[in-house]
C-alpha cells in the first residue's frame, strides 16, 4: 500500500486545503466593514438581489443567488453578457446589485455598472482589489483578502472562489437570521426530495377522519379484531369519552390469546400509549418508532383525543428515512 505522506496527489490536495482554508480564517479576522451595512441594505430592500459575475465568478454567483433564494431572500442572477443585449430590462430600481469579480476590472460588467450608476441602483462590490474599478464605483465594498491562488501556478481561480463562496453563505445566512427565516420557512421553498420530506410534518403524512382506528374501551374483542383488521394498520385506538387511553397491537392480542374473545378493548390495551402530536417533525416520528420499536403512532390534539394515525410505511414511502 502507497504511503499517503509521499503520495504527490494527497501532498498536493492538503496543500490547497490548508492554504484555502487559512485563506478563510484570514477573512474572519479581517470581515469587509461594509459587511454588517449590507445585511441591512438586502433585509430592508422591495426588490430582489441581483447578482453578476463572468467565468468562475459567475459560476460561484448563481450558487450565491440561489442560496439566497432558498433561505427567503428573492434572488436573480443575471449573464453580463445578456445584460448588454436586453437582460438590463430585468434590473430595476427597487433592486440591489452584486457584482463580483476578483481583479475588480472585468469588461464584461462594465454595462451593468454603468446601469446601476445611472439609475441609483444600489450597488455591491465583491473584490479582492480595493483599488479596482468595481470597488471604487460600489456603494458598499465586500472586499475579500487579496491571497495568493491556491493552484501551483497560482493563476487558477481556486482561493478566491472559495473566498467569494464563502462570502456569499455568510452574508445568506446572516440575513436568515436576522429575518427570523425558521424551518418551516425552508421548507416552503424545498417542498421535494429527501430534504423536503425530512422537514415535513406528521399533519402531512398522518391519515384521518374514518381512517383512524378507534374503539371505545368497553368494546368485545370479536369487534376490536374486526377493527383492526379493516382499517390495516395492525393497531387500534382504544377512547373513553373521546380521549385516547390505550393501544391495542399485534402484541397485546398475543399477550391475552388464552381468553381473548372473552374481553372487552380496555381490558387488554396497552394503556397510557406513545403519542404524538400533529405538529411534530416527521423525522422525529420515524425515530420514534424506531426507538420503540413500533410500526404505527395514535397522533391527538392538546385534550388527548385522537386526529390521525402514523404507520412507518407511511414516513418510509415519503422518503423521510
């Protein structure tokens, strides 16, 4: 087996990971001034956030873009190259304007520039020359540390994209914060995939109405049995006046089989059951379950009377596992 400390690819990749990731411990120490001013300027704007970059500048805007799209903050990003044929249309002057480019010279964004100047369109420069076109023409300067790339011939943008990424999820995230941006919130803009089933809730998934399986405690067990097996969850609720005081399981009729027929519902439940309420996170629920070793969940209100019923095929088949 090869030596990871003489293998030139390992060296090679520890070399760029620590000189990108002191690169950004430099800019922790070293936070643009303009930084907390910015934050405000995006919280408090009627427009969205208009972002712009050429090359990989452009490739690490679209990323900053989306990440504030998906965290509440209305996002665009605009080609600089469309920009000067058409797409300036798309900026107005309720927006803000994020243009990046690490020399703070590319050509490419000139007309954007000059459109936010002529119509007093707030504008954000990201930079890592504070002495650049881009810099001196912004009203707010987020300049980055100007640090050697992280490349052997140190001309492939590698530190700077990382700094400028890393720039862009600082400033998202502390714009969701200082917005009060919560869970739920995401989850209205990630409504598919894992994700989105993970930050569901139990109300999403729950079944209810005549689908929930009940029986009122004084009930024979021949109709306990039938409702069991009608509803298929392998379980039922067992209520008195409307409140929910037991479960009855594959276990239970099991537990009691030598006289079961001859029992009436609260006689066999396995009283004061696990529960949970509509609200809870259907990541939580499956958890549950699998502490418990259940296959299904009685889910109440505040007052214990049940609203719907949980089965673990139901959490698995919405892809919250």
């Amino acid at each position: 087996m090869t030596d990871p400390e003489n293998n030139p690819a390992i060296r090679s990749a520890r070399r760029v990971l620590t000189t990108e990731a002191n690169a950004i411990l430099d800019m922790v120490e070293h936070l643009p001034a303009d930084f907390a001013d910015v934050v405000d300027l995006v919280l408090n704007t009627k427009g969205r956030v208009i972002i712009s970059g050429v090359g990989k500048s452009g490739h690490i805007g679209r990323k900053i873009s989306a990440t504030l799209a998906s965290t509440g903050t209305p996002s665009y990003f605009v080609h600089a190259s469309e920009a000067s044929h058409g797409d300036l249309g798309m900026i107005t002057e309720h927006d803000i304007v994020v243009l990046i480019s690490n020399s703070g010279e590319t050509q490419e964004l000139r007309d954007i520039l000059l459109h936010t100047r002529r119509f007093s369109i707030p504008l954000i420069g990201i930079s890592s020359k504070t002495n650049s076109t881009l810099l001196q023409s912004a009203d707010f300067k987020l300049n980055l540390p100007n640090l050697p790339e992280a490349c052997a011939i140190g001309m492939a943008p590698t530190t700077s994209t990382t700094l400028t990424l890393a720039m862009g999820d600082a400033l998202a995230v502390a714009v969701m914060e200082q917005r009060g941006f919560g869970s739920e919130d995401f989850l209205k803009n990630h409504p598919g995939g894992k994700l989105g089933a993970q930050l569901s809730r139990v109300s999403d998934l729950m079944h209810k109405g005549d689908q929930i399986p009940t029986v009122e405690a004084d009930t024979p067990m021949p109709d306990v049995l039938l409702s069991m097996t009608s509803k298929g969850f392998g379980v039922t609720g067992v209520l008195k006046d409307g409140v929910l005081i037991g479960v009855i399981s594959d276990g239970d009729l099991r537990r009691h089989m030598g006289n079961l027929m001859e029992k009436a519902a609260g006689e066999i439940a396995t009283l004061n059951p696990v529960t949970v309420t509509p609200e809870l996170f259907a990541a939580q629920a499956l958890a549950l379950l699998n502490e418990k070793k259940i296959s299904a969940l009685m889910v109440v209100d505040n007052t214990g009377c049940p609203v719907g019923i949980v089965h673990i095929h139901d959490l698995l088949r919405a892809g919250v596992a």
